[in-house]
C-alpha cells in the first residue's frame, strides 16, 4: 500500500488531469468533417494549436500519475494483480498519448504552417497529408489503449473488490469497451463521425469522469465507502 500523503496528492493531480483534459479537449479548434485542405487551414489559422496540446501532454502525466495510485490501492488480492495490469496499460497508453500530443502539436503545425506559406506546392502538401496521417494513426492508438484497454482492465480490478463502489467499476468497464470499439472501427474502416463524433467523445467523457471520481475518493480516502 502506498503512504496516505502519496494518495491523497495522486488522488488531486488525478482530479487535476480530468479537468484540464476537459478544458484542453474543449478548446481543440474542430470543423465537422473537414477536407484534408480545411483541416490544414484551420491548424494554421490557430493560435492556440501548441499551447493546447502542450495541456494535453499534461494531462497524460497528471492521469498517470493518478492511475498508477488507484492500481496501487486495491488491497484485495485479486483486485490488486488486475490494477497492476492496468498500470502496465496505463503507461503505454500515456505513452501513446504524448506522442500523440507531440506529433499533432508540433508536426502538424509546422506542416500546416509550411502549407500556408506555399499551399500550391505539391511536395509540401504532400508532407502536410503525411504527417496528417501519422497523427490519425496515434490518435486511433490511443483510442485502443488509454481510452480501451486500461479502462476495461481497471473495471475487472474494480468489481473483484468492494473497497470502491461497483457503478465506478461498471462505469470505467464500460468507457473502456466503447473506446476499443472505436479504435478497432477506426483501424478497420478509417476514421468516420460515428468513431470521432459518437463513439470516441462516450469513452473519453465516460472514462475522464471515472477518473475524477476515483481523484476525489483517493483525496478523501475513502476505499471502502460505497
């Protein structure tokens, strides 16, 4: 088990995490269903485009920081070798996330600014699609790992214990499946509004919810109040 001051200041980096991925997820500049061209005008035109996925970078270090002490304090044997699992998935999954950060943020700006500056140029246009892909293929990524996996194997933790209630269980299971769901469409099919507008936005708010319930119950320290 971890020292209470530990969990209490994961239980509020954790809460922290949600809220400022809210925010940043909030301020993403977003076109319905954009042509590559659009999307490229839309991230040059940006003037928060850096300083917006810098907070999400953030916030994966801010939600590992959390995951790893709610993996930590399950005292129940079970419960616990499941929240190592979902340790182990929680850092490849933020992992993934702040390459995501990095390569959306940065990669895409530069191409994006770069295209701006000389948009009849077909060898820079073709760069710009390039990295444009690279980040969709990251972004499907986290899809199947943060927002899949780890969330659908700290569920299993959560319902072999009663030390948190089982809706949080049920919850962050759920989140998890749905995440998977729209990262394997995504995989398969290419990314559609039914991934980027439905699917994924069900596991993100669903699993970013879980995790500033479960921030609040470390900071509190309350593990077997239901």
């Amino acid at each position: 088990m971890l020292d209470r001051s530990v969990v209490k200041a994961a239980g509020g980096l954790l809460m922290f995490g949600a809220v400022l991925g809210l925010v940043a997820n909030l301020m993403h500049p977003q076109l319905s269903d954009p042509s590559p061209r659009e999307e490229l005008e839309l991230v040059a035109d940006s003037g928060i485009w850096l300083i917006d996925h810098f907070l999400i970078a953030w916030t994966g270090a801010f939600l590992l920081v959390g995951l790893v002490a709610i993996g930590w304090s399950y005292a129940e044997p079970r419960a616990a070798a499941w929240g190592r699992f979902a340790i182990a998935s929680g850092i490849v999954g933020v992992g993934i996330l702040f390459l995501t950060a990095l390569v959306d943020g940065m990669a895409v700006k530069d191409a994006a600014d770069a295209w701006a500056a000389n948009p009849d140029d077909p060898a820079i246009y073709g760069r710009a699609l390039a990295v444009m892909d690279m980040q969709r293929i990251l972004f499907t990524g986290i899809q199947g790992s943060i927002f899949g996996l780890t969330p659908v194997l700290f569920g299993v933790a959560g319902l072999m214990t009663d030390e948190h209630p089982k809706w949080l269980a049920w919850l962050v299971l759920v989140a998890g499946v749905v995440g998977l769901l729209s990262g394997s469409i995504q995989y398969l099919a290419g990314v559609s509004r039914v991934t980027a507008d439905v699917l994924f936005p069900i596991a993100s708010i669903a699993f970013t919810a879980w995790a500033f319930i479960m921030g609040l119950r470390l900071w509190k320290g309350s593990p077997a109040q239901a």
